[in-house]
C-alpha cells in the first residue's frame, strides 16, 4: 500500500435486504391448463415386450435326462426295500402259523388271502416294468431318428420307420399312414426324407390331437385360476391338471406309462422347465408383460388365468417333446404365441 494514496475509512450498512432475481412477467395470454388424472391414465402395453417374453418362454425342445447305473441312493434304497421286505416277510409268516394253531381253516384263509395278495403285486410290478420298457423304446426311437436323419442313412431310417410302425400299432387313426409307409418298402428313398415322410404320415395326425389336448387342458387351467377364490384351490387343480395332460399325451404317442412311468415323465418335464429356466421366466417377465398386457385389454384376473394358461401349455409342450416317437424335424414345433391366439382371441394379440 502505497503512503502517498492511503485508504480511507468506510461505512457499511448490515440490513440491506438481500437481491432477488427479476420474476418473469406471467403471459396475460396463457390459457390455464388442467393437469390430467393420472388415476385415469392407462399404460398401453408394449408388443414387443410381450413378443420377447414369449420368445422367452418357448424353451428348447425337451430331452431325457441321462441316468446312471449305479449310485449310493439306488443302493441304500435298494438295501432298504430287501430289509423291509424281510421284516414284512417274517411278520406275516409268523402271523399265519399264529393262525393255524387257533384254527386250520383261520390259516388256511390267511395262505389264500397271501397268494391273491401275491399275485396282484406281481401284475402290478409287471405293469410297471412293461410302462418303463415302453418309455425307454420311445426315447431310443427317438434318438435313433434324430441320428438316422443326420447321417441321411437309408438303412437306419428303414429300421426307424419299422419300429416307429409297430409303436403306433394300436392307434387306429395312423392305419392309412402306415399303409402308406408300408407301400414304400420297395421304393428308392433318402434317410432324411423317408424319416420326413414317416414324421408327416405317422405324427403329424397326432400332434394335431396333442395340441387339442394341451389347448383344452391349458383353457380348463385359465378358467379356474380365473374364477377360484383360493390360491390352494388353484394349486391342486394345476397340479391335477398337468398330470393328468401329461399321462393323456404318453398315451397319445404310445407310451402308456404305469405310475412310475408317469412319475418318471413328470420328474424330466419339471427338471427341463426347472433348468431352462421357464419356471422363473413365468414368474417375473410373462406375469409382468404378459399378464399386464392381457389385464390391460381384459382384466387382471382373466390376465393371470391366462397367464397360468400359457404355463400349462407350456408343460404340455415338454410333455410332447419327451412322449413324441420322433422329434420335431420336417414338422413344426407348435408355439407358445399359437396357444395364446386360443386362450386370448379377444385380447387382440397376435402372438408370432
């Protein structure tokens, strides 16, 4: 600071109202505007989100799971059912001879009621083994046809033909197909194209008849858990529902499995939905798309039921996958947005 200018004193003033900025004059012209009720306002639902949803839930063609030989819980099962055996034969050996020295007639009647007894657990256990070689018949047809169409192997495809022939035997409406393959015995013909043309003469009458049944199986599942006041209630009839969808369509293709055929088949539908993840996918993305769009246009009621709908269908195509003599090769696979159109014709949406 230089001496020559020094500086002078001053007095400030701590109350002075602080600046505020200039407000812009409101425009005289401006017609007031009413903010819309967004209680009133309704989503539209997007298409496209629904198209990836259902692309979403057509999981891959179903397979077999492979099965093991050997492992410790078929062993410990195994011990355990000799023992139990054991013990049950004891018990009832003792309980007859009990019998006889109360009365002979008293142990006569108990040896009878064991042999009835006897005999019904062997047609029993020799249903349940004739069920279970069935299904194994189909799943080695069914990859002896995928592995004959993929080497176009004439001789392979004939054996395919053959046996896929006396698979469907019993059916009554594959009679002209079979006529017409066995016309073709003498002919000149491709692995690949002999094995289309057995798909197309034999399957295709029956997948028809299996789409019929998943579709009918699929609306009686989207009308009750439409209308049913009660998730339990809702519970036991899909659980009902899909397996008795999946024993009709065993049957359909020749299968015809016992109880632990059917066991066995509901087991490999829910492993392959459980491991392609359309369990978890029905859960978040179609019941928050899907089901939205459907409540949307219907209700959100009818859009759930629909929703369950789809998932039934879906098994039902698993189902079709597993029990199918051939899989789907020259014939296309039926859809998850096929089943849609049917359990949805108001809701407007075209699936693919």
């Amino acid at each position: 600071m230089s001496e020559d200018n020094p500086r002078r004193p001053a007095a400030f003033r701590l109350d002075v109202p602080p600046v505020q900025a200039p407000t812009k004059p409101a425009d005289p012209e401006r017609a007031p505007r009413a903010i819309p009720d967004l209680a009133r306002v309704q989503i539209e639902p997007d298409e496209a989100l629904e198209e990836a949803a259902l692309e979403a839930l057509d999981a891959p063609a179903a397979t077999a799971r492979r099965r093991s030989g050997f492992s410790f819980g078929k062993l410990f099962l195994g011990a355990l059912g000799a023992i139990v055996s054991l013990a049950f034969g004891l018990a009832l050996d003792a309980f007859i001879r009990d019998l006889f020295t109360r009365a002979d007639w008293l142990g006569w009647v108990a040896l009878g009621l064991t042999a009835a007894a006897l005999l019904g657990l062997f047609g029993v256990v020799g249903r349940e083994i004739r069920g279970l070689l069935r299904l194994n018949v189909v799943e080695r047809e069914r990859r002896d046809g995928m592995e004959a169409f993929r080497t176009d192997d004439e001789r392979k495809a004939r054996a395919v033909v053959s046996r896929l022939v006396s698979i469907l035997s019993e059916r009554p409406d594959t009679a002209s197909g079979r006529e017409r393959m066995r016309a073709t015995a003498d002919d000149v013909i491709d692995g690949r194209d002999l094995i289309g043309l057995a798909e197309r003469e034999l399957l295709l009458p029956l997948d028809a008849k299996a789409r019929a049944l998943v579709l009918a199986s699929s609306k009686r599942v989207s009308v009750v858990t439409a209308v049913s006041p009660r998730a339990i209630v809702d519970l036991a009839f899909v659980l009902f529902e899909t397996l008795r969808l999946i024993r009709m369509v065993s049957e359909l293709y020749g299968a015809r499995p016992g109880t632990i055929g059917l066991i066995r088949l509901t087991r490999d539908v829910l492993a392959h939905l459980a491991v392609t993840g359309s369990i978890a996918v029905g859960d978040s993305v179609v019941q928050q798309v899907v089901g939205h769009g459907l409540a949307a246009r219907l209700s959100a009621k009818l859009g759930e039921g629909v929703v369950n709908g789809l998932l039934t269908a879906r098994v039902g195509l698993a189902a079709m996958d597993l029990c199918r003599p051939l899989p789907f090769l020259s014939v296309q696979r039926p859809k998850i947005g096929d089943f849609l159109r049917d359990l949805s014709p108001t809701a407007g949406l075209g699936g693919r």
